[in-house]
C-alpha cells in the first residue's frame, strides 16, 4: 500500500513540475504513476515550452501592476480595467510603475 501511494506521489510532484514549465499536467501525471522516480528526473530536465510563456502576455505586450488593485495591466493602460483607477497612486502621488515581462509573471505565480 505504501508503495502505491508514494507512486501516485510521485506523478503528482511530476504533474506540478512539468505544468509550472507549460506541460501537460495530466499526461505527466500518467507518466509518474508508470515511471515511478524516472518521470520526477525527467520532469526537471524537461525544457520549459516557449509557446506557455507567450500566451501569458496579451499580443506579446508588457504588463504592469495597478497601484490601486494591484491587478495585472497592460503597459499602455492609462486606466485600469478592474478597477476603473487611472495610473497614479492614491493620495495624488506619481507612483513609479513597474513594467512585467512574461518571465517575471511566472516567477510570480510560482
């Protein structure tokens, strides 16, 4: 029994591994449930998929956060969808905006 369940343990870290870099989470999860500790190597020498991190982006555009939601705008915004705020700070201050590429979108989700 416990050897059935750190098998299923295994293709779950596999599934969150490889879904983080833009795999598929369920098909890795198969594949750690067959492979056992094989499919945990594999799932962190995988490459990550370069087609995941542009569908983060809208159209390839920069993002920025909102100072008043701190929802994920674009760049060109000059108000925030959300939250109907326009791009200064509350309390009439300019607030330094900060502009988030793809790769740090990730870092942030992770």
């Amino acid at each position: 029994m416990d050897f059935l369940i750190t098998w299923v343990l295994i293709g779950l870290v596999s599934a969150i591994i490889a879904a983080r870099k833009g795999h598929s989470g369920c098909g890795w999860f198969v594949l750690g449930i067959l492979f056992g500790p094989f499919s945990l190597v594999f799932a962190l020498l995988v490459p990550k998929n370069p087609a995941f991190s542009s569908k983060l982006t809208i159209q390839g555009k920069a993002r920025r956060t909102c100072p008043h939601c701190a929802e994920m705008i674009r760049s060109e915004a000059v108000r925030c969808s959300y939250c109907g705020e326009y791009g200064t700070a509350r309390g009439g201050k300019k607030k330094s905006i900060i502009v988030v590429r793809a790769s740090e979108i990730m870092a942030v989700i992770r």
